[in-house]
C-alpha cells in the first residue's frame, strides 16, 4: 500500500448539498417545553456534501467533483464557498430559482445523539436529467458517489418499470466507466425499502447502517452490536442486486461484505463521552475514509480502518466535516511500503 496516488483520478460526489445549522442544547425538550441552545456552529452537510469534503480535507491532491443543486439565496453561498474552500470542481452543482438551499437545524446533545428538522428545497429537485456523466468520466474520475438515497425525492421515485431515476444516473455512470457507490440515509417512511430494492442492481458498493438494513431488508437487527443481524442484512441486499460489495456500520463496527467470499469485520475506534462534541457528519466521515480506500484498491481490512478514524475524528467536531485532519495526520501508514 502506498499513499502515492495515481494521476488522473477522481471521485464524482452527487446527491444532498444542504447547510446544517447545529444547536447544541442543554436537555431534549417535552412538549412545549423551553430548552437552553448551548452553542451554534452553521456548516455544509448532506451526503455528497460531506463526503466529498472530508475526502478533500484528507489533502492528497485527489480530484473531487461536486454535482448537485442548490437554490440562489444565502444557504447556496455558504455550499459554494466551502466548494471553494475545499478545491472542489463546481461546475456540475447546479442552482435554481424555483427552491431554496436544503437546510437542516440539527439538534444536537453533547454525548448523546442528534435529532435533524430538514427542509429539502432544491434537493428535491435534482434528478441528474442535465448532468453529463460523460463528461465527468472523461476527465477520468473511476468513482461516482450519490448520497443519500431516500432523500432525493426526484431520484427515488420507482416509475413503472420497477426502477428509479436513481439506478438510471448509476447506470449512466456505470456505462461511462466509474464504479457506483450509494450511501443512504436513516429516514424513515413507506417508500423506502421498495427505492433501495429498486435501485440496487446498479450499486457497485452500498453503504449503510444497522438501522437502513433494517429498513431496507425487513430483517431484525437488534442493535449496534448485532453483527450477525446486520450480516444477514448484507447477504440478502447482495442476494437481491448489489454488484460488488456492502458495507455495513455501526458505532460499534463496521463489516466489509463482498459478493464472493468470507466478510470482514473491524470494531470501531472507542471515544470518550467527554471527547464527543456532536455525532452529526461521523456516518458520511467512515463512508468517505472506506471510499478513499477503493479508489486505492486498499485491502478492504485498511479501508475499514480508515473509515474508523475519520468517523473517530470526525465526532470531536460541532459540525459534520471540520474535524478530519489530513491523510497524513490520519493514518500515517498509508505513506509507507507495506
């Protein structure tokens, strides 16, 4: 494994561009009850958002391609100048006058969970119909990354046929050449298994936690622990499409699942309590660092590792993607010969 990279590559992030205003509070609120918010933080969240930054702040000179729609307000500066911040390429995030910026007012407790009061706007909105990945695979990027599915209303949609625009887009890319990786989201609601089963014979890699393979199988999982749970999920989710690998997460582990042969578990980093400063973005975080480690063809045992300690690190800031240091500082080995 070297941390050289190869020149010319790159990863498409596609999907939710959304601004997260963080409220740390004191106590989760009764019923209209009063709460004191401790501290505000605003930054970018969603998954192509935040996986395309994280994969920035790892600072190795990979290409990242942001493509999405935001409104033309206040929220769609805040998304461009962390493009810009980021050396994000922008050319394929659209904007549009007939919605606002998604945005989210994530609630947060120190320690303890978050709880995210969303308004869609504009994500709603993109459907890709104008996107050329073409054009995106001649400038040789081998990886397209769409998140969240299940929070892209135009894209989950299953149309007659029995499939989404979703797996249309994946299968464009596919056609172009990149590799499909699909994150989705912990929403839940009437459509949502039947838009996963719909649209996973055009994933390559699909990532999710113990509770979206709840929802996406019908499968028990009982918890984060619940290894045998959440590989059950897996197998039937390869079963019923995915083309190359599910990975699964939790707080407690992640499992590497390929479409042949024996899976592969890693327990997760422990953080102190008193280290955690909010949960929000850590998900999208282990997504980035595992993505980062296919487009290497890193063993899948060090792409887990890397997703650990960027979720790890990840937990330690109030907004989704400023605590990620640079690959160097993150997992030094990845330098060396080994």
């Amino acid at each position: 494994m070297t941390g050289v990279m190869p020149k010319g590559d790159g990863v498409v992030c596609a999907g939710n561009w959304i601004v997260d205003v963080v409220h740390t509070l004191d106590r989760w609120p009764a019923k209209s009850d009063l709460v004191h918010i401790l501290s505000e933080a605003e930054g970018v969240g969603g998954g192509a958002a935040n996986v395309a930054i994280d994969l920035a702040a790892f600072d190795t000179g990979l290409p990242l391609f942001a493509v999405g729609l935001t409104g033309t307000d206040r929220h769609a500066e805040t998304v461009r100048q962390a493009c810009r911040a980021a050396g994000l390429d922008s050319r394929h995030l659209g904007a549009t006058a007939a919605a606002a910026t998604a945005h989210t007012h994530v609630m947060n407790l120190p320690g303890d969970s978050r709880t995210f009061l969303y308004h869609a706007g504009a994500n709603d909105l993109f459907d890709g119909m104008h996107l050329s990945v073409e054009a995106l695979a001649d400038m040789d990027a081998r990886i397209f990354y769409l998140g969240y599915l299940n929070l892209l209303k135009s894209l989950d949609a299953v149309g007659p046929d029995g499939s989404t625009d979703a797996a249309s887009l994946l299968r464009r890319a596919q056609l172009a050449g990149m590799q499909t990786c699909v994150d989705l989201v912990s929403a839940d609601g009437p459509r949502f298994r039947a838009t996963v089963e719909a649209t996973l014979a055009e994933i390559d890699h699909l990532f999710l936690n113990e509770i979206e393979a709840a929802r996406a199988t019908g499968l028990a999982i009982s918890g984060p622990q619940d290894a045998k749970g959440m590989e059950a999920a897996g197998r039937q989710l390869l079963a019923a499409g995915v083309r190359q690998t599910v990975i699964l997460h939790s707080q407690d582990l992640a499992i590497w699942l390929p479409k042949a042969g024996p899976a592969v578990r890693l327990a997760s980093i422990p953080v102190p309590t008193s280290e955690i400063v909010s949960p929000v973005g850590a998900g999208d975080a282990f997504c980035a660092g595992v993505i980062f480690g296919i487009h290497e063809y890193w063993p899948p045992n060090y792409a887990l590792q890397l997703g650990h300690r960027a979720a790890a690190a990840a937990l330690r800031s109030p907004t989704a993607t400023g605590g990620i240091p640079p690959l160097v500082t993150l997992m030094p080995e990845a330098f060396a010969t080994c």
